[in-house]
C-alpha cells in the first residue's frame, strides 16, 4: 500500500521516503535519475518479509533482483538508515579507527 493508501500497480514506480512509507515516483524523480523501484519489487519483498522464515527469503529476493535495482534499493534503504540514525553518515569507518588506535 503506498503513501496514498492505495494499492501498489505492479508497473508503477515507487520509493521510500522516512515517515511516510511508498510513495510514487514522480516524473522530476525519474528524471534525476533518483532511486525508485516497480511497484512488483516491493510487492516481492513484502512477501518475502511475511514469510517470518529468518531472512532467507529476503535475501533470496533480493539476490533475484537485476543489479540496477539492487543498487536502488540499497540507496533507499541507506537514506531510511541515515535518517532513522539522525545523521548523513554512520561513520563507521572513522569509529573502526578510533577502536583501532586504541589497541
């Protein structure tokens, strides 16, 4: 169900967005060239998540996925992640050094 409430079309093209949930891509999305994805792969990953069997049915979701869409979806969930954390990047790799220069 997207952001309007009404059900995903299969060929539609939607994207994530904090707070909200699904909403449709908009023509300015599409021409910038933003992260979106058909409404059929969110569909999918819905029902992989419904599975409740551990995460391999996601994964294998996902892995099905041609790479362009992988890299889109790891883009929307990356901004959701950044979001949700409070900040543009985890820094994680600054937080590896830190650990490491105090052994």
């Amino acid at each position: 169900m997207s952001l309007s409430l009404q059900a995903l079309e299969g060929d539609g093209l939607y994207s994530v967005a904090a707070e909200m949930g699904l909403r449709e891509g908009s023509d300015e999305q599409i021409a910038r060239g933003d992260a979106v994805l058909p409404g059929a792969v969110w569909i999918k990953l819905q029902a992989a998540l419904d599975q409740r069997a551990a995460m391999y049915p996601l994964r294998e979701c996902v892995l099905a996925l041609p790479a362009a869409q992988r890299q889109s979806l790891k883009l929307q969930l990356r901004n959701l992640l950044h979001y949700h954390a409070g900040s543009r990047g985890l820094r994680t790799r600054q937080l590896m050094r830190d650990v490491q220069a105090f052994a």
